[in-house]
C-alpha cells in the first residue's frame, strides 16, 4: 500500500468514492458476464436454482460446507433489511447485508470498530468464532460488519476509494491513524449465473463444492469448471438464508453425463481466479427426497433413499436393504455410501444494535 497517503486522501471523508467519478461497478460482472435477474432474467427451467426465488431442492437451507472462514453464520433476530427503491417504485435488495472488512489494524477492537462505521447505519461486528473465544479483538485481523438495514451497504460503497478493483476505506486505531482496510460488500446477483439457459437443469448432473472461497462469484465458479469439465450449464453460490452472504459451498449444473462424472471423480479440483488460488472438495448433489432406484420404494415402504452411491458404476439412490443386497456382491463391497451433507445452522447470538 504504498504511497497510501496519496491514494487514500482518508480526510476528504464520505463521498470520496463518489466525486471521483468511478463508483465500483459491483453490478457488473468481472469477466464481462450478464447476471441472472435484472435486464437478464432467468428462463423458467433454471428458476428453481435461484435462492432468490424461494427455496429449492438443490439449495435448502440447512445445506452447509464449512470452510476456513466458518463462523459467520447467518443471526436470529435481524429483521427484514430495508432495500432499495427500484424505477417502478419496487423495492429491490442489491446487497447482502454482511459485509467483510480485512486489512484492520491489529490494536483495534470492537467499539473503536463500531465507531468506525455507525456513520452508515446500526450494525453488529462479529467475527469467526467470536462468541466462544472472547476476544476483543479480531484475531486474524478481519470482521464482518451486520448492518440493520441495506442502505447502510450502499452508503458504505459510496463512502469508498476503489483501486484496481477493490474498495477501501480509511479506518484508525489508537496506534494506527487512517490504515486503509478493505471493504468487501456482496452483490446478490453474483449468487447465481446461468449458462446455458436452453438446457434443463438435471439435479443428478449436479455437483456440490465444498469450501469455495467467498470472494468467488457464481459466474467464476462457472467459468472454471467450464474449462476443466465442459457442458456447466449452471452455478450457484450457497447463501446464508438471513443475510443472504455466501456460506462456503456452491452447486454446479452439467448438461452431460461425462462432464458430470469427470468432475465428481477428480474428487478435489484447483479453483484458481485472479488472487483466488485453493483446492476445494467436488462431490455429487445428494438429495433427500428420492426413492431407491433399485426397487422404487417397495422395499422400504415408500420411504424416500437415504444412501447414494458416487462410484460410477452405481450412481443410484439405495434404500438400506437394497444397499446391502447391490453391494455384497464382487467388486462393490467397497463402495461407500454418501449421505446429504449436514448443513452449519445459523446460530443464535445475543447481541444489540450500535
């Protein structure tokens, strides 16, 4: 951050971003994509992949994939957040209310963190594992401001200083006058990219990512499996029900059986993106409310599969008894069943507005 006195004029205060002329195009796409929604809207068979629609077998609430940033889970107790008034008079949510915050200064603590942002709106500062190890102070060095309503968001964007790309907003401690931290809002139609809207959206040509980087956008998780597979049709980011902020995980659609199972037998897969650089867990979607395919149901009175099979030799939902009678024979002893992923609740945490 060199020659930070220069690029952060840190005294003009808020609308700095603004005057300049270049607001942060957070409704645009990086790579030049259109977003599902708005002016592109979402053609009727990927409807039910977006969260934004309503809830969906491919994305109920309780599915989760805990990653190195757990514990930003979604608070009882927020309230509706305000959204922003759209040109027929519609009020439209733009932005998460959660937003990251990286880059703090290390002596700064919660109030003087709180003070550096009431400006915008009421909020909450929580950070990874907060309640349980009682630190005052982010222990990493980020946060994660809630803010009541959504506004708050927006005016916090406009408050910024963008630099190759990304916003910043002088913060001091009381050390470090004016340190430059990063401010990382999340754009709601970042959560989904649609493809290929000609191809039906098949939930068993559906994979599950666990422990994508939250950065990553629904039209990057796209493009990268794109490369490496082929036939994506679809990608989703898994949100946080409440604040709708990404939670970890992601779904990726194919439109072919080959791109499907090239993707769940590489097992783990390089995300590599701009700064984004990790190895992150590929499985297939499993769903729990699908009936054994070996005898429909029959054997275990209608009960719906509770084991899915990922070997491609099977593929399949099994009853148990199905499962035990398919798998002892020669060669598929081995394979082991995959259950639905038991999802991170959101946690409840006594807390006031500031």
């Amino acid at each position: 951050m060199g020659g930070g006195a220069n690029r952060f004029p840190c005294d003009q205060g808020v609308g700095m971003h603004q005057s300049q002329g270049t607001r942060y195009p957070l409704n645009n796409g990086r790579l030049g994509f259109p977003h599902p929604g708005g002016d592109n809207p979402l053609p009727l068979n990927a409807r039910n992949y977006s969260r934004r629609r309503g809830h969906s077998s491919l994305f109920p609430i309780e599915d989760g994939f805990p990653d190195d940033e757990r514990g930003d889970q979604g608070l009882a107790g927020l309230g509706s957040p305000h959204c922003f008034p759209h040109q027929n008079g519609e009020r439209v949510e733009r932005y998460s209310r959660k937003v990251f915050v990286g880059g703090l200064p290390p002596d700064i603590d919660e109030d003087e963190i709180t003070a550096s942002f009431r400006r915008f709106g009421h909020l909450f500062v929580d950070w990874p594992h907060k309640a349980e190890s009682k630190s005052y102070f982010p222990p990493k060095g980020y946060a994660f401001l809630l803010f009541q309503d959504e506004s708050s968001v927006q005016a916090l964007i406009d408050a910024c200083i963008e630099e190759d790309g990304k916003l910043y907003l002088c913060v001091s401690s009381p050390t470090i006058k004016d340190k430059p931290v990063q401010i990382r809002p999340w754009n709601l139609n970042d959560s989904d990219f649609v493809m290929d809207g000609s191809q039906p959206l098949d939930p068993r040509k559906t994979i599950f990512v666990g422990g994508v980087p939250r950065p990553l956008r629904a039209v990057e998780l796209a493009m990268i499996m794109d490369r490496l597979y082929g036939g994506v049709c679809y990608a989703g980011i898994d949100t946080d029900p409440e604040l709708k902020y990404p939670k970890g995980a992601g779904r990726v659609a194919f439109s072919n059986q080959q791109s499907y199972i090239a993707a769940i037998s590489a097992r783990f897969v390089q995300l590599q993106h701009g700064e984004i650089d990790k190895r992150v867990e590929v499985k297939p979607y499993v769903l729990d409310d699908q009936l054994c395919d070996e005898c429909q149901g029959t054997r275990c009175g209608g009960k719906f599969a509770p084991f899915f099979c990922a070997n491609v030799t099977c593929l399949q939902y099994y009853c148990e008894y199905c499962w035990a009678a398919i798998h002892s024979r020669a060669g598929r002893e081995f394979h082991k069943p995959l259950v639905k992923e038991g999802g991170d609740r959101p946690r409840h945490i006594s807390f006031r507005w500031n």
